[in-house]
C-alpha cells in the first residue's frame, strides 16, 4: 500500500500542500480530484522524487519509498514525454528495455499492450504524427510496459473520445484486478465517479475529503429521496416535513426533515397505490466536490 502522512510543501511563505494524507490501496483505482492549482501535480511530483517535500512521508507497505521502489512505479505525467521521431512499437520496446526486459520479451510485452489499447495498427508510427488521442494511449502504454504495482496517472483520460475512454477505464480496471494500486487525476468527474473505488479530494492544497467512493457518497447523502407510483403523488405537496423538488403525476422527487417521515411517507404511498419503487438519492461526485471545496 502506499501511504502519503502529512506531507507539506512551500514555496516561499505560500503553502501548496498542507498535511496531506491518505492511502493508495492495491487492488483499488484511487481518483484524485480537484481544481486548477488545487495540489494534484505537486503531490504525485512528490510521490515520485521529482519534486522534495518539506515535510511528512511517503511510504510502501510501511517502508519510506527508496529510489528504487519509484523507479520501479508506473508514471504518466501529464506533460507527455515521448520522443516524436521515434515509432510507436519501438519506443515502448525501448522502454521496457530500460526496465531490464530482453528485447524480445519486451517486444512481445509492448505489442501486446499497444493492440490492448487499440493501436495495434499504429505500430510502425512515428509519435508525432499520432493524434493527440493516440499519443495520449501511447503515453499510458509507457507507463504500462514494465507491469508496475503502483501506477501514478496525471490526467490520463485528457483529450480521449468516449470510446478510448472504455478501452482505457478498461486496461485500469484489469491491472487494479491484478493487484496494482493505481493513483489517477482527472477533471472528468463522470469517469472518475464511474471507474474509481476510493476518492480523494483535494482543494488550496488540503484533503477535503478521502474515503471508500460509496462511504462517501453515504456520508453526503441527504434525506432525498425518489417515489415511482401508479397513483397520484400530488399529495406530498401537504405533507408536513417534506419538499417535494420535482412531480409528475405518479412520480416525485422530494426532501424529508426525518428518516421516520420518510418512512411514513412509504406508507402512506403503499396505501394510496402501487409503488413500483421508493429509495433514496445518493449525490454524485460532482455535488459532493461542490459541496466539501465551498
């Protein structure tokens, strides 16, 4: 596991990181969200030596990380860092070369990585004539090769379609599966909200939030809740305890003052017709990050 405990960073007197701690457990896709100049990039910069801390620890499995462990880390940066000229193949081969892989194991690792995330016809490429989507999967495709058990992923579904999105929310999925703790950012809260199972927020360079996503999502929740009925829900608007938000004959959307009221509406709604489904309504990401940065 790997562990960041009340790590700082200054530049100066301006603080842009203040006692940040959570975890990045295996088996387990970490979304880490947050604003413009929130921390994301200088936190995983520290995570991976490139930048120092002032203070705190980074560890892995309890140890402090060594120069070894990070080199041994998958990294996306998301200031690409491929050679233009080089070809598409031959660049992830070199690459894992330089993780001590023979050049045949590492032909046959990067060629199958490369057809996993849909370039297997782009192999004789040059990067630089790739589109941006394109060099984008290559560029996870890099920090892919060498099978790390840790991948840090600055924004790695920037600039992708929807359909490269799945083919790389996909790859993730599948190597968290085997194991790996993966620490991604991303400003699309839709596909972190979807593909994550632990979430972390951070804001003018404090955690705001860190947890399980549906923990989270728990502890956000309001007292909301949706009735589908084949009666007419119009009596809810007399309700005591209860604003209805939105109404369409059989159906409402609405906010109770009590979990008991909630109950008794249910009650109510059973005798008045038949319910075809009563639950309540979980935030989403989106309304929670709204919520914990004001």
């Amino acid at each position: 596991m790997l562990s960041l405990n009340g790590i700082t960073k200054s530049y100066g007197t301006h603080r842009v990181l203040d006692d940040i701690t959570f975890d990045v457990r295996p088996g387990r896709l970490t979304g880490f969200v947050g604003g413009n100049g929130a921390g994301k990039t200088t936190t995983m910069r520290i995570v991976l030596g490139v930048l120092s801390k002032d203070g705190g620890e980074v560890t892995l499995d309890g140890v402090p990380l060594s120069a070894s462990d990070r080199r041994s880390f998958g990294y996306m940066p998301e200031e690409r860092g491929l050679y233009p000229k080089m070809k598409v193949l031959e660049q992830i081969v070199y690459l894992a070369r330089l993780h001590g892989y023979s050049k045949t194991d590492a032909t046959g690792r990067a060629t199958a990585l490369l057809e996993e995330l849909g370039l297997g016809e782009r192999l004789g490429d040059n990067i630089e004539t790739l589109s941006l989507g394109n060099q984008q999967r290559a560029q996870i495709a890099a920090a892919l090769v060498h099978e790390p058990q840790v991948l840090i992923l600055d924004e790695p579904f920037s600039g992708l379609d929807p359909l490269a999105v799945e083919i790389v929310a996909g790859v993730l999925q599948e190597r968290a599966a085997a194991g790996a703790a993966i620490l991604f950012s991303s400003h699309q809260l839709d596909v972190v909200e979807r593909l994550c199972d632990d979430l972390v927020i951070i804001a003018g360079g404090t955690i705001r939030a860190a947890g399980a996503r549906d923990a989270l999502r728990e502890q956000h929740s309001t007292r909301r809740y949706e009735l589908v009925s084949s009666g007419d829900a119009g009596w809810l608007r007399e309700e005591p305890g209860v604003e209805v938000l939105d109404f369409d004959g059989g159906y409402a959307l609405f906010d109770v003052d009590t979990a008991e009221r909630a109950q008794q509406i249910l009650r109510r709604a059973v005798a008045v017709g038949d319910v075809a489904s009563f639950a309540p309504q979980h935030p989403t990401l989106a309304q929670i990050f709204k919520e914990v940065i004001q």
